[in-house]
C-alpha cells in the first residue's frame, strides 16, 4: 500500500542575533511641543532616537537623548532661547536729533590746534639743537 507523500518544509530554528552596534547616530525627529520641563523629562523616546521639544510657556528648547542600551541612562539637555537683534538695528547713527551739536569741534578749529603742536614741536627741537651745541 502506497502512502501519499507530504511535503513538511524544513522549520526555521530562531537563533536571536545580539546586535551591539555602538557606531549609530542617534535618531532626531524635529520639534515636540510641550507645557513645562516636566513633561519634556517624561516624554516616552525609544532606544537610540533623540528627542527635542520646545516649551509652549517658558523660552526653553530641550533635548531627550536615550542610548542604544537599556542601561544607559537618558541624556536630558536644557537650552535657554535668546532673541538677538539684527546687525543694522544694533548699529548706533553717528549723530541723531538729540545730539548737542557745540560738544563737536570744527575742522578749522582743530587745524588751528595742529599748527600750533607743530609750532611747538618746532621750538623744542631748535632748543635741543642749541643745547648739544
């Protein structure tokens, strides 16, 4: 008596593989907005991925980093924001209405200075002239 023939595929054998693979880059998703501080701190990130939320209520950016280990503890990083002015606002004009313009000195004024320094200048250098004669 002839039995019909079945065909039993071969089984997988599951051998888990550990994967220990320190050289990833951590994985970054953007912006998470959140209330306060607290639930920055609590938000759920899974292994190896980065997290990075900004605070509704306070000018705080934070940042949750979880290594590629369940040993590993969590990285928590606060940064402060700080609106700075653009580079033309910043620049004060050289004179504005409210200036008191007699506190600046004329050209002609300070050419009259001048010549008098060189005058000066002159007279010193006849009478060292004089004196090592």
């Amino acid at each position: 008596m002839a039995y019909p023939q079945y065909y039993y595929p071969q089984q997988p054998t599951f051998q888990p593989q550990m994967q220990q693979n320190n050289s990833l880059p951590n994985q970054s998703f953007g912006f998470v907005s959140v209330r306060n501080e607290m639930e920055a701190r609590n938000y759920p990130v899974a292994y190896g991925n980065s997290v990075t939320f900004k605070d509704e209520n306070a000018p705080y950016v934070y940042t949750k980093t979880m290594g590629f280990s369940q040993l590993e503890t969590p990285r928590f990083e606060k940064y402060k924001l700080v609106k700075e002015e653009p580079e033309t606002a910043q620049k004060e004009p050289l004179l504005s209405s409210q200036d008191n313009l007699h506190s600046y000195v004329e050209k002609s004024d300070l050419d009259a200075v001048w010549s008098e320094i060189e005058a000066i200048k002159k007279t010193i250098a006849k009478k060292k002239e004089v004196e090592d004669e």
